[in-house]
C-alpha cells in the first residue's frame, strides 16, 4: 500500500476550521476565567463601595443630628444671656422658655437639659428622671469637667438602668457683662432609643440597625426576644478584636461597622448594620449561566466561520491584498483587475480611488505646505518691519524721558516724566504681546526678573485709570496693603501687563459702581506670594463661559457684553504670562453683580532695599573708562539717546548715519566698539558687520544696535560677526550690561 493511499487528506477550509475550533476553545477557556475572577472582582468592590455609602450615610445622619442639637442648644444660651432677673424669676422663665422651645419644634430638642453655675447643679428640666437620671447623677456629669462645645459620649454607672448619653455643654454668657453665668447642658440618651436607630436604618437603607457601646449592645431596631437579635448579640460577644476592626461572618448576612468619631469618656461608640446577601449570591449565579451559555456560542462561531474559507475566497483575498501591497509602495495609481466575487471587487474599486485621492492629497499638502511656509516668511518679515518702524520713534520716547528723570526737575515732573516713561513701557509691553504670542504658545518668551517698586506701577496705574473711571462715572479704588517703599524681584512688565489687561476688561464691562484693587503679600512655606484682587460691579459672566473665557480669541455671547467689543485675547495673554510665572488666577463672577479675579504669583521679597543701589554701585564699578566707540544710527532721535548714555559713562563717541559712513571712517580710525543699528539706507548693519569682518579684517566688538527682535534676525546679526545684541528702545541699564560684558573681555555671541 503506498504511502498516498495512507495519508488522509484535509482541504484547507477543514485545516482552517481545525486550528479557528481550537484557538477559540483556548481563548474562550481564558476568557472565562479571567471574566469569572474580574466579575467577583468587581462584586466584592461594588459590596465594598455599598458598604462604605452606607457608613458615609450612618454618619452623616448621626453628625446632622448632633448639629440641629448643637445649633439649638446654641442658640439657647444666647437666649439665656440676655436675661438678667432674680433667681426665683429666672428659674420659672427657665421653665416657660424651654417648654415653649420643645412645643414649637419637639425634634430639634435633646432628651433632657440642665444648667450648671459655680460647679453646681442650678436647674434641670425634669425629663431626666424619666430616664433614670436623679440629680446626683447630673452632678456626677458636671464633676467630669467635659470641654465647653464638645460632643461627648458617656455612661452614667450610679442611673437606674446604666445611661449611655451623647452630651455637650456651652457657656452662658451675660449680654450685658460678658461673664459667663453658667453651662447649659444638652443631653441624648442612647439607651433603647429605638426610634434613633430606626431613623438611622431608614437613612442607610438597611435591613437593621445595633447602637454599640464596645461590646454591648445598647439599642437596635430589632426586639431583643427574636432570633436574629441573639444571633448578632452572641457574634459581637465571641469577637476576639476591636469591633470597628472585625471582620464578623453571618450567614445570609452582610455586617457592616460604622465608628462614631466623637471624644469619649467610656469607651467606643459604633453602629452595626445589616443587610441581605440574597442578591449577590443570584448575580453570581446568572453570571456562571451566562459564562457557559457564551462558550457553546462562541462553538457555534467557529463552526459557521468554516464556510467563509472556501478556495475562491482565499484566492480573491490574497489578490486584494497583493494590490494593496503594491499600490501602497509607489507613488502612482495602479487599476485594480476586478475579482469574480462582488463584495471583494467593490473594495478593490474602492480601494483604487482611494489611493488615487491620497496620492492627489499628497501632491496638495506639499503644496500647500510650501505656501504656508512662504506665508509664514511674510508674516516673520512684517512683524520685523512693524517692529523696527515702532520700536524706532518709542526709543526716543523712552530715552528722553530716562534722561530727563536724571535731571533736576520739582515733583511733580518726575511724576509726570515717571507716568510718560512707564507709559511708553506699557506701550513697549503691548507692542512685545503683538511680536511674542506666537513664542508664548511655543513655550519661547522668557521671563525677566529684575528688582522693582510695585508701588511705582500702581502709581502708573493709578494715573491711568482714575481719569478713565470719572469719566465713565465709577469709582476706582486702590487697597494696597505691601509698603510703598517694597522692593520685589520679578517680571515688572509681565506683572504690568497682567494688571493692565485685567483692570481694562473691569473698567470696560462696568458701567456703574466701582472697579476695586486690591494687593497683599502673603507667605507660602519659604516663598512670597503677591496677591492681587480686581473686583468689579459691572456686567458679569455666565459661569458656562468662565471655563473657556481663558482660551485666545473667546469673547463672552450675551447681547450686552457683545456690544462693549474687543479683540478676546487679552485674558488669553493674562494666562499663559501667569503660566510663564508659575502664578494662577481664579474666577468668581454673578451675571448682573459683578465679577472678581483673584491672582497669586509667586515672587522674590527683597528686604533690604539698600542691595538694589549697592549693586548699582558694583556694577558701576566694572564698567571700562575712556572707550573711543563709533556710533552707526540713521535715526537722530536714536543716535543722540545712545551718545548721552555713553558719554554718562566717560566714552567718547563719534556718530555716523549711515554704514557706508561708518566703514569709511573705520578706514580712516582706530575704535574699542562699535554700535551698529541694522536696517539703514544702502547698506544695512548685517552686511556692513560682515563686510567689517571679512574685507576690512577688523575684530574691533560690534554690538548690535536694533530694532529687530525676532530671534531670527538677531541669530543672523551673530552670524554675520556681531559679539553682542541690545534691543531697542535702549535702556541704561542695557549699556550698563553691555559694557560690564565688554570689560570682561569675553566676546562669545550672547542675546541681551
């Protein structure tokens, strides 16, 4: 017999039904247990969150009972402190006040009440002696010496029964001489106070409810003569540990301890509920059916899925797929055969035109990447331009008035010369917020920390917007709480912008009323923490919009806010500079009252403000003498605010207006520096800094001179050879830096 005739063969589809029958009894064996094991899981964690609802509701009850008795037994005593009458007469209001009180509202009143004064029993309502409580027992509990306005739990060995109580004691103090007068005790007896355990069973939803006082059971919702009454009573007495900590076992049952958190004299107080187990032990048991019922379905499924593997089905798919792997690898499109079966020769089609449509939207995102490139080359070279045609006139603005606060000027003009100089600051602020939002939301914009005056921006501030308010008819108010001489360490412009954006929105969206604020500082473990408040009556905001006024360009849809305009990116900005100084701002607003901002930003506290000169002083002191510089500036407002900051320093300074100028009268004389401006007429101050370093051969420090902020063309100016970068508008303190860096004699490329 040959070997043919021995081996039995198997078509493919029986071979594919054969390993599809076995991996799914595999996979179906896995699931199950690993679905059986996560199902008990999640019983065991539902029966765990049920049990912690039902404590959580145990004690929410007990404290709101504890609060309606505190809140009562509160207002008593002020109630008694205005009292003032002999001692026969107060006794008898005693009694008609608090029999009126338990009249009105019976279950907002304790179980029994008493008044000490001097460590004495003075009056007691005469409910304890139904209760077993004689007077010696009262006094037992005034001997305690509890706190004053303290729950306590306690029991009271001398009553008849034991009392097991829930009291607290408040002074009563004269109204008319602040002495205290006496103690009001108000008191609950726990002692088969079934109605309060019934009360708690209804609130948690349990079968039943035990009150216990350690091991002893001192009221339930149960009678003691029943079954399930001794059955609990002989678990809680053969517990060998704590009984908030044991874990009790009862048949049919689900035990459950809830501890009372309240000072006690006499042990722990707990609540045991109940509940039936008869529903969880039914999930477990429809979940065992639907595990089986699931794996003959998934039998069923491999066995249907035998006479999907039929020859011209597999045939047709490795046709499918040896398309798909050909078309996705070259960049034309390739037509698609057909196939004899319908639903594999419509996806073949549908494939075709789908790589046809990816290969024609790949040509168009090349293109249209190229065109947003070169649109955003434009907009880099019209924020240049923008910058530099702005920058130029604002640094003689703010030039002019820097010298002018060093000149001898009365008071009020340094006032006036200060608001004109931290005006154009502001306007410097916001011309940086147009060129650097796009660096803020690339985590680009840095933050300069630099020691100033807060109170110097509330004066800008000030002068700012009190003429705005009383014009608009409001008031503008400024509660500031931090000395006025503090100096602190942070971003001054990023902190004025913040204020600035914030008080305009205030001051724009109120129309009657006041805008309010108010700064403090406060600490925060080892840091300070500059807190300021802008509070405003005006229009308001809806709190669906509060969460997303934040985001850039979101404006507010109500008619009247509408109506006010504005561009929506000022809060944007306030955000992210907050972001930038590990600061946060919080939003508190009532449409048709008013809104409230609150911000923190963390900050450096300088205490001794003497540092800030002395470090003038040193600087001052490094600073080189008798430099010959040469000044390349076209614009003359520019040129002379340079020489008379440099010449303040003992450098001698020459001026050409152009580079053309300049590179001759290099050829003509020797110089320490250049300042170079960059764009002049002919020749700008890029092409003239290389054309120093490589025709002239000079290696004489250029330091740029510009008006260009981008990091591109500052990136290009240290290319072409510049050692050294100052932005316009020019401050001192920028030729301070830069000639402190000049005398160090260290000219590696550094961005000021």
């Amino acid at each position: 017999m040959s070997k043919g005739n021995i081996l039995k063969k198997a078509s493919l589809a029986d071979l594919i039904f054969r390993a599809i029958f076995v991996i799914f009894s595999i996979l179906t064996v896995g699931i199950t247990i690993h679905t059986y094991q996560l199902s008990i899981n999640t019983i065991n964690e539902e029966v765990k969150r049920n049990l912690q609802q039902t404590s959580s509701l145990i004690t929410n009850y007990f404290n709101h009972r504890l609060a309606i008795l505190q809140i009562r037994q509160d207002t008593d005593a002020g109630s008694l402190g205005l009292t003032e009458s002999n001692n026969k007469d107060l006794i008898t209001g005693l009694e008609h006040y608090f029999s009126g009180i338990e009249a009105k509202s019976p279950d907002n009143s304790p179980d029994f009440r008493f008044i000490e004064v001097e460590n004495k029993l003075y009056w007691e309502d005469g409910n304890n002696l139904f209760l077993g409580m004689t007077d010696d027992c009262l006094q037992g509990v005034i001997e305690k010496n509890i706190h004053i306005n303290t729950w306590y739990y306690m029991s009271i060995d001398n009553s008849e029964p034991q009392a097991h109580l829930l009291i607290r004691k408040t002074p009563v103090v004269s109204s008319f001489t602040g002495k205290v007068r006496g103690y009001l005790y108000n008191a609950e007896m726990l002692n088969n106070n079934i109605s309060f355990a019934h009360d708690i069973k209804a609130v948690s939803n349990s079968q039943d409810v035990f009150i216990l006082s350690n091991k002893n059971i001192i009221a339930s919702s149960i009678k003691k003569d029943s079954e399930e009454y001794r059955n609990v009573e002989q678990l809680i007495s053969e517990s060998k540990v704590n009984l908030p900590n044991s874990k009790l076992r009862a048949p049919n049952k689900i035990l459950n301890f809830t501890y009372v958190d309240i000072k006690s004299l006499n042990g722990s107080l707990s609540i045991l509920s109940l509940n039936n187990k008869n529903n969880i032990e039914q999930l477990e048991q429809r979940f065992i059916y639907s595990v089986v019922l699931s794996f003959f379905a998934l039998i069923a499924m491999a066995i249907l899925i035998r006479g999907l593997f039929e020859h011209k089905i597999l045939l047709a798919l490795n046709t499918l797929l040896n398309y798909t792997n050909n078309a996705s690898k070259k960049d034309v499109n390739i037509h698609y055969l057909g196939s004899g079966i319908l639903e594999f020769d419509h996806i073949g089609k549908q494939l075709e035109r789908t790589f046809a449509e990816l290969i024609q939207a790949k040509d168009e995102s090349y293109r249209a990447q190229a065109a947003a490139e070169k649109l955003t080359q434009v907009k880099s070279d019209f924020l240049a331009r923008m910058s530099h045609e702005i920058r130029t006139p604002l640094n003689g603005i703010l030039g002019i008035s820097s010298l002018l606060k060093q000149t001898t000027l009365t008071n009020e003009q340094k006032k006036q010369i200060t608001i004109l100089h931290q005006g154009g600051e502001h306007l410097l602020a916001v011309l940086n917020d147009v060129l650097d939002f796009s660096q803020i939301e690339q985590d680009k914009l840095n933050i300069n920390y630099e020691p100033f005056i807060l109170n110097e921006v509330l004066e800008t501030i000030k002068a700012m917007y009190s003429p705005l308010c009383k014009e608009k008819g409001i008031t503008f108010i400024i509660d500031n709480q931090i000395c006025h001489e503090k100096w602190i360490n942070s971003d001054q412009v990023r902190i004025t912008q913040i204020l600035f954006n914030l008080l305009s929105n205030a001051v724009k969206f109120t129309q009657v009323g006041y805008v309010k604020l108010s700064l403090s500082l406060s600490e925060k473990g080892d840091e300070s923490i500059l807190c300021f408040n802008i509070e405003d009556t005006g229009l308001g905001i809806y709190v669906d919009e509060q969460a997303r006024m934040f985001e850039p360009f979101i404006q507010a849809e109500s008619t009247e806010i509408r109506s006010v305009g504005g561009s929506g990116l000022g809060l944007a900005i306030v955000k992210q500079l907050l972001e930038l100084l590990h600061g946060n701002i919080h939003v508190e607003s009532e449409l048709g009252v008013g809104s409230l901002f609150k911000v923190e930003i963390p900050i450096l506290s300088i205490k001794d403000n003497v540092i800030v000169e002395n470090d003038k002083i040193n600087i001052e002191s490094q600073l080189p003498i008798n430099l010959n510089v040469l000044l390349i500036e076209d614009n003359k407002s520019n040129a002379y605010i340079a020489k008379a900051y440099c010449q303040k320093y003992n450098l001698k300074v020459e001026w050409e207006e152009s580079a053309k100028a300049g590179i001759r009268k290099l050829q003509e004389q020797s110089f320490d520096l250049i300042l170079m401006d960059n764009q002049m007429p002919e020749m700008s101050g890029i092409e003239a800094t290389k054309y120093i370093r490589k025709e002239l051969k000079l290696m004489i420090p250029i330091y740029a001179y510009t008006a260009d902020v981008l990091k591109e063309a500052s990136d290009e100016f240290l290319l072409a050879g510049a050692d050294y970068i100052i932005t316009k508008p020019i401050k001192e303190k920028s030729i301070l830096d830069a000639l402190v860096y000049y005398k160090s004699n260290n000219h590696s490329k550094i961005l000021f």
